[in-house]
C-alpha cells in the first residue's frame, strides 16, 4: 500500500488559519513575521518568484502591528502573509504574466480586485510568484525566470506543475501560507497536486478577474492554494470581500460520489490508481454513497476538441495575436508559441460551434450530476523529472496533453474544484484526488470536502 496520511505529505507547509490565530492571540508579530518570510525566500530557490515586494510588504507589516496593538484588526487574518501568481495587478509595477515580452509595458496604476479586498482585510503582499509564460502549460517550465523545483521526491529535480508553479512550490516549501492562481484547465489543481498541498478553484464567476492578466477569457478561473483546505477556504471569502466564514462539514453518509469510469483513468500511473482506491475505500467504508459509470458528456467533449479546436487556444490567440505575429514573438518560450499558434486553422464557425455545445453540455452535466460530486485523480501521473522535458519538445507536447486531461474537463464544464493530497507513489512524489460540482455549487463542494479531507488524515 503506498497511501499514507495526507496530513504528513506536505513538506514544510503552514497552515495559514493557524498563522492567523497566532497574530491574533499576540504571540507572533507581523513585522517578525514578514522579515522572516523575505530571509526564508531568499535563502530559497531563486524561480518561485518573480519579484518580491519588500518595500510594500514591510510598510503593510507595520500598519498590521499597529493595529493589533490597537485592538482595531480589519479581519480575523489582519497581518497574514499571502503572495500572487504574477499575473495579478500591483499597483506600480509590471504584470509579467511569465514573460519577459512584457516587461515594457507601463505598470498597473490599480491592484487587481482580489489584492485589493485582501489588503483590506489587512492581508500583507509579499510578492510576484513565478509561473508559465502566459500560463498557457500545466506543466510550470520557465526559460525566462527559471523553473521552480518540486521539493518532494527522491533523485532529479522534478516538475513543479503549472502554470501556477510558483504558487505550489512556496506553500510546499512553507515560504508563505497563502498563495493565489488561476486555473484555465487545471493551473491551480495540478501544482498543488503535484506539491501534496491543497488547491481551490471556482467556477467562472466564484472570484472577481479584474485586474488580472487573461488567458482565456471564457474559462479562466482562480482560487487559493494552501497547506489545509480550511486555509483555503477563509483565503476565498476574503478574495471576495467577505469576512471569514466555515461552512459546517457534511455527514459523509449525505456524500455522494460518481466516478467516471472513462478517459480520466487512461495511462494512469499504477500508484495513482491504487492512492485513488484506497481513498475510494475509504469513503465507503465510512458510509459515503459510491456510484461508477461512463461520463457521455467527457466523450463528448473530445470528440469536440477533436473536430473544432479548442477554446482556450482561439481565445489565446486572439489575446495575444499582434504579439506572437511581431519580432518580439523570437522573445517567448517556443513551446508557449506555438501552442498559440497552432490554433490559427481553428474557423470561426469552429468557434460558435464549440461555445454553442459547451453551453449544453454544461446544462446536462449539472443535471445529471444533481448532487453527486465528481470524483477521480486530479492528474494521471505524479511529478515527472524536469530536465528531459526541458530537452525534448515532443516529450514535452506528450506529457503537458496528459496532465491538463483531467483538470481541463472541469473547465470546460465550467465545474468548481478541489485538489486533495491523498498518498505518496515509490519515488516520495505527491499524488491527490480531485472532487468537483457544477458551478454555482461551490459551498457544497467546500462543506463535502472538509469531510473528505479530514478522513484522508
């Protein structure tokens, strides 16, 4: 049996509810703890951020002290560290979105919406996290910044996963308790999957999106990504402007899971499969209700990519058309490009036709599903090693079409979603379980997956 407790998985993460709870009983400082947070990062691998905001950040750090002493805290996490995928606004400096083509473009003159209800709740930025250029890979290689290293395994240096990387490896690696992404088809999900951690991501309209750098505007979503779902859960309240709240945990005996008997299983790893199970057996064993059968609608949506293309690549190009069709386009990771590029030959009624059968097929999977969530592996295979995807392209182009497979589904069905750590395979390399529900149903998802969580520990 190679599943053992979730909880032990994580390397150095800190759950940020109990960072939380400290500042507030007194017993840690918010300037202490930032300036630890700044010497940690930087006695840390140099590719998991791109920028740090130490002036910002310090200045954040003794508003927070102040208020403490005060007694006047702006919210349950007044002092909290939380740091951003570099594709989140900062008033004063350059999105770079993972791309050194950008670094010409005039600064933000606003945070983004969600930097700005975290600054408000008394949240301190720490800084820029590095990712994949304009987040259009899961697998979080950067020839422009570096590629943060997955700090699990044994042997070589391993992928972090993207596009997302920085912010799995700092809550990994216990640098900050918070980290922010996004996730067009699996860029939250699969680095804390791969990272042992726990990763959050809403439907389309669970999170405000201004201020933040597009790569599909259809099937963009964001979420936080954390050591302990709860940490996750209070980081996505106070993204929206809300004060802290838990949703009360589901009885397990009200949990009702369907696996997809089709294609989310396909080429998986034999430790995924068997982590996978044992949570499975363990769900039932405690009295949650376990239905299997073919998914229609993930056949569907192949074939569909199949004839017409895909989404994420139209609207991709389109945002990045003057771009990639200039001199500077010799600037951009190869692999990034020609991802891009590629999706030239899709036609417009290709277009209409795959934003016509998403609409159904969003429509009768929630139908389908009604209270049932979603449940399988969140990637096929655990962290491969980095370099020999660095050196092969075709490798590369294999392995980032398997891990984007199962995420990028939820995507395109526009579900909400939660990555779980669930065991470990022979080379110490995290493995987790993905659960999902259509959007809008994102506090039952939230409620059903406390329950989980806590019986995979």
């Amino acid at each position: 049996m190679i599943t053992r407790t979730a909880s032990n998985i994580t390397k150095d993460s800190v759950s940020a509810m109990d960072i939380a709870a400290r500042l507030k009983e007194g017993s840690l400082c918010p300037v202490s703890l930032v300036e630890e947070t700044f010497a940690n990062i930087r006695a840390s691998d140099p590719a998991i951020f791109t920028e740090l905001l130490e002036e910002r950040a310090l200045k954040e750090a003794y508003a927070s002290r102040k208020r403490h002493r005060e007694g006047n805290l702006l919210s349950l996490w007044d002092g909290l560290p939380i740091a951003w995928k570099d594709l989140f606004d900062i008033e004063g400096r350059v999105t770079t979105a993972g791309s050194i083509v950008l670094r010409s473009h005039a600064p933000a003159t606003h945070d983004a919406d969600m930097v700005v209800n975290a600054t408000r709740a008394g949240l301190i930025s720490i800084g820029c996290l590095n990712m994949t250029e304009f987040a259009y890979s899961g697998l979080g290689l950067n020839p422009h910044f570096g590629t943060p290293q997955n700090p699990h395994g044994t042997g070589l240096a391993r992928i972090p996963g993207g596009s997302s990387s920085g912010c799995g490896v700092a809550i990994a690696r216990g640098l900050v308790p918070l980290s922010v992404g996004s996730d067009t088809g699996g860029s939250i999900r699969i680095p804390a999957g791969l990272n042992g951690i726990v990763g959050y991501k809403g439907s389309s309209r669970a999170f405000p999106k201004g201020g933040t750098f597009p790569l599909s505007p259809t099937l963009d979503t964001f979420g936080p990504l954390a050591a302990d779902l709860k940490s996750c859960i209070g980081a996505a309240e106070i993204l929206n402007g809300r004060a802290v709240a838990m949703p009360k945990p589901t009885s397990i005996s009200q949990l009702k899971f369907f696996i997809p008997s089709n294609i989310v299983f396909e080429d998986a790893q034999d430790a995924v499969i068997e982590n996978f199970e044992a949570s499975v057996r363990a769900l039932e064993s405690e009295g949650a209700q376990i239905t299997r059968g073919v998914s229609s609608e993930f056949e569907e949506i192949e074939t569909l990519a199949a004839n017409h293309g895909s989404l994420v690549g139209t609207e991709a190009l389109e945002l990045h058309w003057d771009l990639v069709h200039s001199e500077h386009a010799t600037q951009m990771d190869p692999r990034v490009l020609e991802r891009i590029i590629s999706a030239e030959n899709i036609s417009a009624r290709d277009l209409i036709v795959v934003q016509r059968e998403r609409a159904r097929l969003i429509q009768k999977n929630s139908q389908i599903l009604g209270d049932q969530i979603v449940l399988f592996p969140t990637t096929p295979i655990t962290a491969p090693e980095l370099k020999p995807l660095e050196k092969d392209s075709n490798l590369y182009v294999r392995t980032n079409k398997l891990m984007l497979r199962n995420t990028a589904l939820g995507n395109f069905l526009d579900w909400c979603g939660v990555a779980l750590p669930n065991g470990i395979d022979q080379n110490q390399m995290p493995t987790s379980i993905l659960m999902s529900m259509p959007g809008g149903r994102e506090n039952d998802l939230l409620a059903a997956a406390l329950t989980v969580e806590r019986l995979l520990q």
